[in-house]
C-alpha cells in the first residue's frame, strides 16, 4: 500500500467499498459473455454492461480513475485468451483532442496498454479522431451511425497491420468500432477482433454469433 494510499484509500469502482480499487466480489459478478461478431469480425467483451462492471467503467472514465484500466483488464484479458485470436497488435479508439485534455486520459488508450503486457502484443496508437463528435448518449443507431461518419483516419505515414485487436471501453451499437475499422481498412489494414470491457445487455441481436451478423446493431 503507497502513503497515498494511507491518506486517501481506495475505494472500490463497482460497489464503493473502501480498501480496493476493485473487491473479490464485484470481480468475480463480472459473468463471461460469447464472442459474437460485429459485421464478421469478432467481438470480446469482459462481460455485460450492468452492475458492478458498469459501475466500475462509469468511475473509470468520468470521475475520474484511470487507474483502475489495471484492475479491469484482467478479466478482459481471460476473455480475450479463450478466445484463441491470432491478432498482431493492438490499437484502440482515440478521443478528440478537446475531450482528452478535459478528461486527462484515454480511457481505450491505457487499457491497451494494460492488456498488451499480458498478452505479448504491442501496442499501435495510428487511429485519430479527426473531427470533434456529439456524445453517441442517448442517440439511436442511424444517429449514432452517422455521427461517427469520418470522425477518424489512419495518421501514421506508416500503414496499419492486419489483424489488429481493436479496443474500446463498451459497444452500444458498434457505430464507434465500425467507423475505426473502416478508417483502418481505408488506410490498407484490417481488424482481427473488437476488444471491449462490457457489450451493451439490451439489444435484439446480442445472441447471434454467425459471420456476416452484427452482434452490436
């Protein structure tokens, strides 16, 4: 335990319970889901997007507590192993320059960085947002869809990978993912999977797993 730690300590992301930035009980609420596919590429995510793991991004990104990207990659990471995913790298959803220096951090970007250790992949910052876009709360999925039309490109003077391990925090309806792949397939690479902490619960479609069917509509 550090000194800060001893002044100010940790409270746990899911429940609030002092002690822990992330308790053995909320951990272990945190239920593995079915890889499903987001228009044939396949989707992983840690879990559902409730309890305490909704709790727990929610505090990760608007309180905020980027150091809790540590503790919630691990069951991201056991995820993305049973998977079995032949990726290359991994490469995450950036965020517009206005809102990172309002937020301080990139939520997709340091939990990237905590899975790649455990995983033995490096990690390739080539995505950025281009345009500055509306929250995607609260929008349906043509608005969302078209909120995110050519919100990113491929910066890099170098091309982008095949296989890339593309991560954000939570798929609502897969506009966000589908518009960084499409940004990354324009500049000449593709994506092996979509890697999230939660998948949105609600949805009709979350079920299907064959090829070719969105698990995020």
């Amino acid at each position: 335990m550090s000194f800060l730690d001893l002044i100010f300590p940790p409270r746990c992301g899911g429940c609030g319970r002092d002690g822990v930035a992330w308790c053995e009980r909320c951990a272990a609420s945190v239920q593995p889901v079915p890889v499903t596919t987001l228009n044939g590429t396949p989707l992983v995510a840690a879990g559902r997007f409730d309890g305490p793991l909704q709790a727990a991004i929610h505090s990760y990104k608007y309180r905020p507590r980027p150091a809790l990207a540590s503790v919630l990659a691990e069951p991201l990471r056991r995820a993305v192993a049973a998977a079995n995913l032949d990726l290359a790298a991994l490469t995450y959803i950036p965020l517009h320059s206005l809102r990172r220096r309002e937020r301080g951090f990139n939520q997709a970007e340091r939990l990237a960085a905590a899975l790649a250790g455990p995983l033995g992949l490096p990690v390739i910052g080539g995505l950025s947002r281009v345009r500055p876009t509306p929250t995607q709360v609260g929008l349906s999925q043509p608005e969302r869809q078209a909120n995110m039309v050519a919100a990113f490109a491929w910066t890099p003077s170098t091309p982008p990978p095949d296989r890339l391990g593309l991560v954000d925090d939570v798929c609502t309806t897969g506009a966000t993912l589908e518009a960084g792949a499409d940004a990354v397939a324009r500049a000449g690479g593709s994506i092996g999977a979509f890697v999230v902490l939660a998948r949105a619960q609600t949805l009709p479609a979350l079920a299907v797993t064959s090829p070719g069917q969105s698990a995020c509509p």
